[in-house]
C-alpha cells in the first residue's frame, strides 16, 4: 500500500481514493547513464523533466525544501541518479500542479513516504548592516518581471522583496533566514563572491563579506522554527 506522512499524519492509499492527488498521464524513470555530468530539471508545455537527479533532489524539488529540510532515507537516496519524465494530460498544466504530479509519482514509483516535523533549527537573522542599505529600489517594471539567477560565485535578483531575497540567501548559506532588515519595498541586487572552498588567496571576498560590502546587508546567528522531512522509506522504481 503506497503512504505519504504530511505535516504527522499518515495518509493511506483509501485517504487518497477520496481526495485524489493529480498524476501524470504518462511518466518513466531511468537510472542515468554513469558518463552524464551534472543535473538539470526544466518543465513547460505539460513536460517536466528531471535529468541525472537524485531521489533527495526530486524530493527537494517536489516539496520546495533547502537541503537542510530533509535527512533520513536509504543510502542510495543522495548517490544514484535518475532520468524522470513525466507528460501531464494537458500543455496548460501549471507548474504548481506538475510539482503535485511529481509528488504522486514518488510516493508511487519509489514507495516514498516522508515524515514532517517542526523544530528549533540553526538559522541567520538578516539586518541591515552598518552604513546602511546599499540595493537598489526595483522599478515598475522589475517587480512585474521578477527574476533571479544564481551560481557558485553569483545572486542577482530583480524586483523581489527583501523577505523573498532572504528566501534565495538561505539556499546560498544553507540555513534558513529570517528577514529582520524591516525594509519595505521591492529591490534588485547583485552580489560576486568566491565559490565555496576557494584557495585562501583569491581576492573574491566570501559571500558573508560580499553581502555586507556590496548589499549593506548582514547575517546574524540565530535559531527559528522551521519544518523538516525525514525519509522514513523509500524503494528503488522497478523498471518501466
């Protein structure tokens, strides 16, 4: 019988007969070729495709979880990779519904079943430095068109708040982020920095530094609530 455990509780194969989750009309699962190199997961057109991805990934991706949200789980789940496709009934599927279909899948295809806790978890409190804020105010047109584009020695972001910005420090930082800044408004932003592990001699300042000199930002040591998933099962798909 396939489980899903949401926010504590166990919802069973008839929960879900009552209250169906969607599904993709069509979806196949591969383990990726030895050679790929890196990952990839794009969607449109009613198509998600999730390239040389670990079930760890998959499940970040479907839940929208930080890596430090999720732990437990077989060995294999954060080492082998998979090619998974998955075709919606329709091209109009919106993104948010191809997340839920990606859910279904997992929970189908590799008997996942997830528990969700709340706990006091290691986080940044982000403030305004010393000197003041340095982004720069979005225009109109920016915060109609919010973007973001980030890397191993990058962030830019356009038109988004600082709550939103926080959100993208977070996955840089690997904690979560509290905006305490309490500024108002939409900004854009863009930060150089050193990949993570850099030679002691390079001159690109850490993203600690560059936050502060760049944005006029800083990130203070604190705990917040915040949820977790732990993998308390999962199989191997068997072949398509």
């Amino acid at each position: 019988m396939n489980r899903l455990y949401l926010a504590g509780i166990l919802i069973t194969a008839a929960a879900l007969a009552q209250s169906p989750e969607p599904a993709f009309e069509v979806a196949t699962i591969k383990l990726a070729a030895p050679s790929q190199s890196g990952h990839d997961i794009s969607w449109g057109r009613g198509l998600m495709h999730l390239n040389n991805v670990t079930l760890d990934a998959a499940i970040r991706f479907a839940y929208h979880l930080h890596v430090y949200q999720l732990s437990g789980g077989p060995k294999w789940a954060d080492s082998r990779a998979f090619d998974i496709v998955g075709k919606a009934d329709s091209p109009e599927t919106k993104p948010p519904i191809m997340r839920a279909m990606l859910r279904t899948l997992l929970a189908e295809r590799f008997q996942l079943t997830l528990r969700k806790e709340t706990k006091p978890l290691p986080a940044f409190a982000l403030v305004i430095a010393k000197g003041g804020l340095k982004l720069e105010r979005a225009s109109p047109g920016d915060t109609q068109n919010r973007t973001s584009r980030s890397g191993p020695m990058m962030l830019e972001v356009h038109g988004m708040p600082l709550a939103g910005i926080a959100d993208l420090i977070a996955h840089q930082v690997g904690r979560p982020v509290v905006d305490n800044t309490k500024a108002a408004g939409f900004y854009n932003l863009t930060m150089h920095f050193a990949r993570e592990n850099a030679a002691p001699d390079t001159d690109d300042p850490s993203f600690f530094t560059a936050l502060q000199e760049q944005c006029g930002l800083k990130l203070e040591s604190t705990t917040a609530p915040g949820d977790t998933f732990v993998i308390e099962s999962a199989e191997l798909p068997s072949p398509n």
